[in-house]
C-alpha cells in the first residue's frame, strides 16, 4: 500500500467486512484490511477515524488498529511523534463517554497502556492518569487502563527487554499508593449500593488484583484494606441477609483473593496477612454449605477455588510441620477441601487435583513413611469419593465412547489415583476397592467403578498379596456374559494391568490367555481384550511360546472382530514381542507367517492396481504399519557368533513388495512415509545381516529422492549410514549417497523461503550428517560436500524461526566433537586438524548466528541445544572462542536513550565474563537465558 487511502474508502471496507452477507466480498474486504493495518498509513488513518466518530464499526477498527501498531510495529515512529500520538490517544481517551462502547474503551486502553510501557520520557504515568481523570463522572475508563497497564507488564507480550521491564515496574511501585488511594475512595464511593454498582465494583477490585499480581503493592498492612475487606464481604454470603448473588462481584473478589494466596508463596515473611487470609477464608464455609443448598454450583466453584488455593500456599507447613498427634492447625484446610470433593458434581471436585499433586509430590520427596502416614486417612477419603464421582449414570447401557467429557475425567481420575496411591499404598487401595464390592445390594455402577479404581493401581499390586487378587482373577474370568458390558469391559482392561502380578503366577496364565482370546471376539469386548492381551504378551512373553499358534490362527481373523486399527497394531507387536523369545529355530516360520500376513495383500493390491481408501484394507499404509509393529518388536538378542539372523530369510522375502510399493506409490507422500518406516525397522531388525538389500535400496532410493524429494528418503539414508557407515566395505557407496542427495535436497532449500517451507527435510538431512559424521569422521570431513553443508547449516541455525532446531544444532556439536574425541586413535590429529581448520572458517560466523538466533529468534526451549554448541566450542578452544563470544556480542543493540530493548556495555560485558567461564551446557543456557531478557 504505497498511499494512504481515503478515509470514505476504509470505511466502506469496514462497513463491507462486517455486514455485506456476501463472503467473497468479505474476504475481499478482509484481506485489503489486513493490509493496510500493516502499513505505515495505519497510523493516521486510525487516529482520524477515531476523531471522526463515523460509526461503531469504524471506531472499533480504528481502535483495535491503533492498539496492535502500538503493540507490534512502534519501531516504525520516530521517537520526535511519541509526544503528540500521547497527546492524541489521551484526547481519545477523554472522549470516552457511558455511551461508548466497552470493546472500543479496552482497545484504546491497551493502546495506552502499551505506549506507556515504551515510552520511557513518560514517567509516573499512573499518576499523570490519575490527576487528569480521577475528577471526571464516568471512571470506568481510568480503572481499566490502570487495570490493564500491569497485566500488560505480566503477560509480556510486548517486547521490552528486561531493562525497561525493571524501570517499569519500579515506576508502578511508586505510583501504587496513590493509585491504591484511588481504587479505595472508588469502594468507599460504590459500596454502598454493591448491586447497583456492581460493575465499577467489581473492575475496582480487578484493578487491585492486577497490581498485586505483578507485584507492585506492598504486602504490609493489606489486611486493613478496605478493598479486600471488601471482597471477603461480597464473598461472605448467608442466607439471613437476604441478599442476592451477583457473578460479576463474586468472580471478582475470589480473583483477588487467589491472587494475595499466590503472592504470599513468593513473599513467605507475611505473617499477619496469612493469619488474616487464614482466618477470613476459614469463615466461608458456610457461605459454600449455603450455595450447595442453593445449587449455586458456580458459586460452589469459586469457594472451591478458594479453599484449594489456600491449601496449596500452605502446603510447605502442613508438610513440614506436622507430627503424629500434633498435625499443624492448618491442616483443617483439608477437610474443606475434602468437603468440595464430597460435592456431587465432578467438575468441583476437578477443582482440587492440583493440590493432591503438589501434595503427593512432596510426600514423595521426603519419602518418610512416617509423614506420608500421617495423611493416609486424608487420600482414603479422597480415594472413596473419586470412587463414587466415577461411577457412569445407572440408566446407561453402554460403554463410555471417546471424547465423552466423563471419560476423560475418569482419565484423570486415574492418573491421579496413581499419582497418590503410594500413600495408602497401592496393594491396600486395591483391597479396600474390593472389599466395596462385598457390600450387599452394590449397584452395577458402583462395581464399575470400584473395578475401574482398581485398574489404576493394578500394575503395582504386590506379586506377594495372595488374598485378593486370585479372587478377582477367578471373578473376572468367570463373569457372566449378562453382566452389564461396561463392567466386563473394565474387568478385561482390569486383567490386562494385573499383568506383572500375572507373570509372577504362571498358573493363571492359561485361563487368562484363554480367557482374553475368547472375549476378542465379543460385541463391545475386542479393543479391551486387545488392549489386555498386548498388556499381558508384553509382559510374559517369556512363558508364552507354546500360544503362539493359537494366536497367530487369532491374528489371521483378526479384522472379523471389529477391533481398531490402532488395538490390532498392539496386538502384533504383542505377538512378536513373544516370538523375538522363542527358540532361534523356531523364530523364523513365527515371523514369516506374521509378515506375509501384511505383505501378501499389499502384493495383491500393487499387483492388481487397487486404488486406495483411506482406512481401508484397500490402502497400504494399514499393511506397512503393522509389519512396522512387528519388524520393530521382533528384537532377538544372544545369536551366537557366526548363525544366520533368524529374521533374514523372512526379510530376504519381504523386502522384493517394499521395493515394488517404493517405485508404485511414490507419487504418494503419505504412504512413502510409512514405507520408509517399514524399511528403517526392517534394517534395525537384521542390521549387519543384510547387505543383499542394500545395492537396490541405496539406487531406489537416490532415485526416487531426486524426483519427489520426499524428506523420509533421507531419513532411510541417515538409518543406513548408522547400520553401515562403520563398513569399510559400505563407506565408499554411502558417501555416493550423500553426494546424490545434495543436489535435490539444496536445490530445494535455495528456494524462497526454502528453508522455513520445508522444516522436515532441513531435520533429516541434518540428521543425516549428523550420523556421517559419528559413524564415519574422516570420510565425512574429507568430502567435498563439507563446505556448502556447513554453510547451508548456518543459514539454517539463524533462520528467523524454530525449524533450525535441534538436528542443526546436533549436527553442530558432532562435527566439533570430532576435534577433540578420541585422543588415543591413530586417526586423531588429523581429525583435529580438520575440525580447527573448519572452526578458523567459520567460527567466528557460527558464534555471531547463534547468539543472534538466541536474541531474536529462537524459541526458548531450544537453548540448550545452542548451549551444547558453545560448549562444544568452549572445550575447543575456550580462548579463540572466547574472542569469537566478544566480537558476537558487540554485534548486538545496545542501550542508550532511544532504544529500550537492549543491554547496556556493562551488561554484556559482565554476561561475557560469565559465558567463557562455563563448563556445562545448563550453565551456558543460563546465561543465554540472561541475555535474552534484555531483548525481549
Ligand atoms: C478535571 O480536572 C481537569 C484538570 O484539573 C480539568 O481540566 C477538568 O475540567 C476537570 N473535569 C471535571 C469533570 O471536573
Ligand atoms: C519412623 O518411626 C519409627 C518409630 O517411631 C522410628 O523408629 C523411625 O526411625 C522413623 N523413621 C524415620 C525415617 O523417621
Ligand atoms: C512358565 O509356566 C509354567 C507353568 O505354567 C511354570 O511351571 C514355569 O515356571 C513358567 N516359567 C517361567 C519362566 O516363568
Ligand atoms: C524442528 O522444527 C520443526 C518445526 O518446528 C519440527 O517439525 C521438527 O520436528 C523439529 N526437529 C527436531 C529434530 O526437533
Ligand atoms: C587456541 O587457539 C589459539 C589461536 O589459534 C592458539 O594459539 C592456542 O594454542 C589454542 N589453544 C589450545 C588450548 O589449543
């Protein structure tokens, strides 16, 4: 957009985006929008619209705009226009009347606050507010602008970098007692009819919420505070003072007090506000007694909340300070929380998982049985109500289907009852569930549900409990098929993870196995019996040779049972975990029957030219990825120096149809990838053993390569350089390889945006060298090819986003590595020699990229990868390094009056210090970490 629009022009678009029915015109209208938001002209053009007051529509755009050119592109306005746009917005922001709009209000109100924060000549801002407007009828917009300004600060969504953020906050602290003097006069103002106002009421309280949040209130003497009085008054409700409830007041007000909990935890000397906290919270029990008579759930929920909060900030001295028979008061902050996981609706008791988290963490860490007794009786009682929240509603006839909200409470359920278990211990928990089940007249869905606590904890019953755990075996394998299904279903789920307790019972195997193979083919039963069978062949697959047959005769039916994709893909891995065991004769036929079970009807489709459909037997990827299940879990192990692989000859076999599906399909993505990894399992599976395959694999694959580029060739490539690079026989082709991939894969790279479009072949291809050069060093650092890879890794480690990631970065560290590895080889000074001549080319360059990719660009999950790197470089030769740290960071902003977002010289300097000390990557990803926050 190189000339600003005419205003008439804008609006139009506006007026089209939000009313014209027609979508084309929408989008059109959209687009044109968009940008011009991204041009310089959005500027003026936002500021006269809001002058102009034409209609809603264009004042919200025009607001919104403003705000996000404020939060994002302020790098384009000189620093002399900072003034006047103040000046402007201010005016804007005088204007507001009750009449306007809250959205256009909150928009100009972040546009404000955004401003402030990069601003720096504008100090004390808060309180300039405050003096202009505090006079004025309608507060409503000062208490949101000072609502906003410190969520604004939190949340960090506007780069400042870390010295600005300081200077900010510092500022906001200042200014926090008047503006605390402000929010109190608007209470004192308001409380007296807390209905009627109950909006200004609530966003005043708000208000203070967001500057304790950020931490700009002083905690001494908040307990006087007319304000959080306030909030325990609104939160304070009994039914003889009749008074009506209102969300907006009582949200607020729980906000804020949740907020004072989580400051106390990083402020732990405030002994008079916890007392105080304590003691006021205490009291709101029979406010939440009262709003579960009143079926106020949302209500129930916010004292929940608040009860939950204030067990976690108590947690530390419940934990510590207690002793048998003399259990810290505090920790009747537990039975309230008790009581709101005792409320009949699950999504209260959800509330408080958290707690029983960070409650069971700590028991774990302390691992002192004596603690962890003491709160035995506690995780009993939350045990016993989960129980009852899980079980399904009494009318249904089913199963649970997945996605059903139920379900995956019940998920989570489960995931915490393991989390807590060790605390009642889980053979205990298991008995007490059972024992449930004797009571007379248990209900089908208390049975369930007992069944399905069990579930949880059944993988850690001890092999030595005797009492129940056969009974429930014998119940299980005997249950009736007139039971309701969703308790079979959980009772073979149930089986399935009583499977370490089985290995260690060999007797009951047969039954079981029986058992589980006959409820394979019952309506509703397949996926649970499949899920228990992998469960259990898993586990025993030492003492489970002699079903091999009767299982296999079960796979080769095994899409009669209505089973999904995914269960009949556990199930042969389950099966071949078992035949990798068995006798090295006997592994051979196992295995060739599993395979041509996938492979014979992939040949028929190739063969007879079948067209595929997606999630059908008609499509390939279904047979590839069951073979992968198997040939990736027919590990054999202890095959005596000079005997033939077992799984060879089968591979032999196969591997003629994989090499067909390459050249067949590989116009197909999808399915080539899943191919490929057929392929790589099958040269995991009989690595050294197969040199046969290799000469087509390597010309099929080079070949396809160059036509489609599909990055998973690559992959294949890096699987075969790690089996074989080692080969003095292999080297010679694989370094062929490597040379016929280059071409392609730059080719494709040197495109715009080539690297940022294809993330997946950058990672391969990486990985790939990455494995040359561990496997083979000198070959790799002998070939032609080193320099234009080196660079183009370069070019991808300072690429503007996360794709030049780890394999880049591996790749980085190995090709180091190899300079100072391995001292006592013959081959080492030479190495070194290669590696030191690479690093006098491009150190200095790899250095500057990767601490401008950390500044700029780079994830923050990424860093200690990059730190891997530096180390590698510090090992190396921490002097020239130590130059190269020098020269990258002067490359760097820095502070001085006009930029904010910077270090200063001294920081960097200090930053320097500490870098070329490091030794270990967590020590350099800290101090990157440091510097960093000067950027952001
Ligand atoms: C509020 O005070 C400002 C500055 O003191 C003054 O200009 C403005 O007229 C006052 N507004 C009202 C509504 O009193
Ligand atoms: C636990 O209590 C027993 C008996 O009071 C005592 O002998 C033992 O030392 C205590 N264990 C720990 C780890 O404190
Ligand atoms: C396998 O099971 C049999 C009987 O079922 C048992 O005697 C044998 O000890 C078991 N072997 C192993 C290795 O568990
Ligand atoms: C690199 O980043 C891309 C995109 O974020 C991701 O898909 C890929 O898995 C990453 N590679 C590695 C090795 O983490
Ligand atoms: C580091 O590199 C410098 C410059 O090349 C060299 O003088 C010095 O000896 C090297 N140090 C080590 C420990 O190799």
């Amino acid at each position: 957009m190189d000339q600003k629009p005419n205003l008439d022009v804008v609006v139009l678009a506006v007026t089209t985006l939000y009313q014209n029915p027609d979508r084309k015109e929408k989008e059109r209208a959209s687009k044109w929008l968009l940008e011009l938001q991204g041009s310089v002209h959005a500027w003026t053009v936002a500021d006269e619209l809001l002058h102009q007051k034409r209609d809603l529509e264009s004042c919200y755009f025009a607001a919104q705009t403003m705000r996000s050119k404020i939060h994002q592109s302020f790098h384009e306005l000189p620093i002399e226009v900072y003034g006047s746009l103040r000046d402007s917005l201010l005016e804007h922001f005088n204007q507001i009347t009750e009449d306007t709009s809250r959205i256009i209000t909150t928009q100009l109100c972040l546009a404000l606050a955004d401003l402030i924060l990069q601003m720096p000549s504008w100090q004390r801002a808060t309180l300039d507010l405050i003096n202009r407007f505090s006079n004025q009828s309608y507060i409503y917009p000062l208490v949101e602008i000072l609502t906003v300004l410190p969520e604004e600060l939190e949340s960090r969504s506007v780069r400042l970098g870390e010295n600005r953020r300081q200077e900010v906050l510092e500022d906001l602290k200042e200014c926090s007692p008047t503006v605390i003097e402000f929010l109190t006069h608007c209470c004192t103002t308001y409380a007296g009819n807390l209905l009627k106002n109950s909006l200004i009421i609530a966003r005043t309280i708000r208000c203070f919420t967001s500057w304790v949040s950020v931490e700009a209130v002083s905690l001494n003497r908040i307990s006087d505070s007319v304000i959080v009085n306030l909030a325990f008054q609104i939160l304070d409700f009994r039914p003889h003072e009749g008074k009506e409830s209102n969300i907006q007041l009582s949200d607020a007000a729980t906000d804020c007090i949740c907020t004072l909990l989580r400051s106390l935890e990083n402020n732990n000397n405030q002994i008079e506000l916890e007392n105080y906290l304590f003691n006021n919270i205490l009291q709101l029990e029979s406010s939440y007694h009262y709003s579960v008579a009143n079926e106020d759930q949302t209500r129930s929920m916010e004292y929940c909340r608040l009860f939950t909060e204030l067990a976690e900030s108590f947690l530390d001295k419940i934990v510590s300070s207690s002793a048998p028979n003399n259990m810290h008061h505090s920790v009747k902050i537990l039975d309230l929380v008790l009581m709101c996981v005792g409320h009949h609706d699950y999504e209260v008791a959800e509330i408080t998982f958290n707690l029983w988290y960070l409650l069971s963490e700590q028991l774990y860490q302390l691992s002192n049985n004596n603690i962890s007794d003491l709160f035995r009786p506690y995780i009993e009682r939350l045990i016993t109500a989960l129980c009852r929240h899980c079980q399904m509603e009494p009318d249904c006839e089913g199963i649970l289907e997945d996605g059903d909200e139920f379900k995956d409470f019940r998920i989570k359920v489960s995931e915490l009852i393991r989390d807590v278990a060790f605390i009642v211990g889980s053979t205990s928990c298991f008995r007490q569930m059972f024992l449930n089940l004797q009571n007379a007249g248990v209900t089908w869905d208390q049975t369930e549900a007992a069944l399905y606590i069990m579930r949880a904890v059944g993988k850690y019953v001890l092999s030595s409990e005797n009492e129940v755990v056969p009974n429930v075996i014998e119940a299980i394998i005997n249950i009736p098929e007139t039971t309701h299904i969703a308790v079979r279903y959980t009772s073979v789920l149930l089986l399935g993870e009583l499977c370490e307790w089985i290995e260690s019972h060999s007797q009951v195997l047969d039954p079981v196995l029986n058992f589980l193979i006959h409820a394979l083919a019952q309506p509703g039963l397949g996926a649970a019996a499949a899920n228990a069978l992998q469960n259990i062949c898993a586990t025993c697959s030492d003492n489970l040779s002699r079903h091999v047959p009767i299982l296999l005769q079960l796979l080769h039916q095994i899409d009669t049972f209505g089973i999904s994709d995914e269960a009949v893909v556990g199930l042969f891995k389950g099966v071949s975990t078992i035949i990798a065991v068995m006798p090295l004769n006997e592994i051979t036929p196992a295995m060739r029957e599993l395979c041509l079970m996938q492979v014979n009807p992939l040949c028929h489709l190739i063969d007879q030219n079948v067209s595929p459909t997606k999630g059908t037997k008609t499509d390939p990827v279904m047979w590839f990825d069951r073979l992968s299940s198997i040939l990736r879990h027919v590990i054999v192990n202890n095959i005596p120096e000079g005997e033939v692989h077992p799984c060879k000859p089968v591979i032999l076999e196969i591997w003629p149809v994989l090499s067909k599906a390459f050249d067949k399909y590989q116009n197909d993505i999808r399915i080539m990838e899943r191919c490929c990894r057929s392929v790589r399992f099958m040269l995991r599976c009989a690595s050294h053993q197969i040199h046969e395959v290799l000469q087509t694999l390597v010309g099929q694959i080079v070949r396809i390569y160059s036509v489609h580029k599909h990055s998973c060739f690559l992959y294949v490539g890096s699987i075969l350089v790690d089996e074989y690079a080692t080969d003095p026989r292999c080297i010679g082709g694989l370094i062929d390889m490597l040379q016929m991939f280059i071409e392609p894969t730059f080719q494709m790279l040197q495109e715009e945006h080539g690297l940022r479009n294809h993330p997946d072949t950058v990672d391969d291809f990486f990985r790939l060298c990455g494995r040359f050069i561990r496997r083979a060093p000198m070959s790799f650092l002998q070939c032609s090819a080193l320099v234009p890879i080196i660079q183009c890794a370069l070019l991808a480690s300072q690429l503007d986003h996360k794709e030049a990631n780890v394999s880049v970065m591996k790749f980085f560290c190995d090709l180091i590595n190899q300079g100072q590895t391995g001292q006592s080889q013959p081959d080492y000074a030479e190495r070194h020699k290669l590696v030191k001549d690479i690093l006098d080319q491009f150190g200095q360059q790899l250095v500057t990229s990767l601490l401008q990719a950390c500044v700029f660009y780079l994830q923050m999950y990424l860093l200690p990868e990059v730190s891997d790197v530096f180390v590698q470089l510090l090992d190396f030769n921490r002097t020239t390094t130590s130059k190269w740290l020098m020269n990258g960071l002067d490359t760097l902003p820095k502070r001085n009056n006009g930029g904010i977002m910077a270090a200063t010289p001294e920081q960097l300097n200090d930053l320097h210090v500490t870098f070329i000390r490091a030794t270990s990557s967590r020590s350099v990803t800290y101090v990157l970490k440091d510097l960093i926050r000067y950027y952001r």
